[in-house]
C-alpha cells in the first residue's frame, strides 16, 4: 500500500495532479491500532485558503522520502503517523515528517487556521511522544491514548496526550471562529466533565475544547 493523493477540477472532469507518497513498505494503512471499522484506512486530506494541501495518514515505512527540514526524520515505532504539505499542483512538499514514539501510533485527523497553524490528532500507545510536555496533559495515562499536536511551519511547537488510565482514541479535530481546537473521539475511561454542560457518562464518545497552545 502506498498514499495517493489527488487534485480534481472543481466540477470533477480533470484530474490536474496525483502522485505517490510512500517509502517500502505500506503507507496509508493503520493495522496497529485498529478498533473500528473504517480505523484501518482512516486519514484526512485539507486544503488552506491558498490551496496548499495537507494530509495527515499512517505509515509503516522507515524511508519515506520527506524534506530535509522534517521534524522526526525517522519511523520510531514500527508504524508512526505521517503529516505532510503540499504545494496547490502537488509538485513540491512543503515539509513532511513522522510522528510517533517508540510504540505504535497512528493518525487520523488536522484542520488549519487561518493563520496557517496545524491541528492534528491521532492515536498512540508511545509514552515518549515529542512536545507532550507543553500541553494539557504530559503523560501518556493508559496503555492506549488519543493525542492531538499544533504545527507551525513543519514544526511540533506544542502537544497533549488525551485519555484515560482505558482505552481511547482522538479521531477529529475542527477549530472554532477563534482558532481553539475542538476534538472528539471514544472513551472507555472517566473522561473529565465540565460543570454545567449536557453529559452522558459513560457513553464512550467525548468532545473537548483546547486552548490554542493546548495548556
């Protein structure tokens, strides 16, 4: 398997630009942290209001060929997630890099601001993931956690785990008129609950909302 990534029309008649992204071994495909259907495929493609184009997937690779100014320039864990910009054309890469630790992780979910800033979100069962100590939560809480990373220029600059001493998962991420991340995902743990707001505890999903430096 490898990640394609593809540029229509906007009325859909022309395909304007494809390529590949993908090193020896399977790219696009989450076997390590499955727990749904659908978990094995599940990616995001954005673009920005200047049409660069975002994508935040997996990978099983160690030798993508990323930029040079790419952050985590190696596959720590066996699968990693991958996030990567493209040009509007698709004929130059931005920057791109792995994301993970030493164990499996996986990623699902981005959305951009305005300003350019990355959102991304994912899944991971590493307790050394990069810039964790920046944000809400520093620790890895469980054996399997979600996790989401703001990304400035092809750099982490901040990151949280998310999660429970059980399992969960942090599939989507949106940003709000302010550009305060919003994620949500399951939860088979005590996930916290704000006073005064509409709960279900115990339902297994959940919705959080971030401050933008994820503190």
């Amino acid at each position: 398997y490898d990640i394609v990534v593809s540029k229509f029309s906007a009325d859909g008649s022309v395909l304007e630009a494809s390529t590949f992204v993908g090193g020896s071994s399977n790219d696009g495909q989450n076997t390590a942290l499955m727990n749904n259907y659908g978990d094995e495929y599940r990616s995001e493609i954005v673009a920005d209001n200047q049409g660069n184009i975002y994508v935040m997937s997996n990978s099983s690779s160690s030798n993508i060929p990323f930029p040079s100014n790419s952050f985590q320039s190696d596959n720590n864990g066996g699968q990693d997630a991958v996030i990567f910009k493209f040009n509007n054309d698709l004929t130059i890469m931005d920057w791109g890099s792995y994301f993970g630790g030493s164990a499996a992780d996986s990623g699902y979910g981005l959305a951009i601001s305005d300003e350019g800033v990355v959102y991304a979100v994912g899944s991971t069962q590493s307790s050394d993931l990069a810039m964790m100590d920046e944000g809400n939560i520093s620790s890895l809480p469980g054996n399997r956690d979600g996790y989401i990373i703001r990304v400035e220029d092809g750099e982490v600059t901040a990151g949280s785990f998310i999660g429970t001493p059980d399992y969960d998962q942090c599939f989507f991420v949106q940003l709000d008129t302010q550009d305060r991340p919003w994620v949500t995902g399951q939860s088979e743990g005590d996930m916290p609950v704000t006073a005064g707001v509409y709960a279900n505890n115990g339902a297994g999903q959940y919705i959080h909302q971030y401050s933008e430096d994820l503190s």
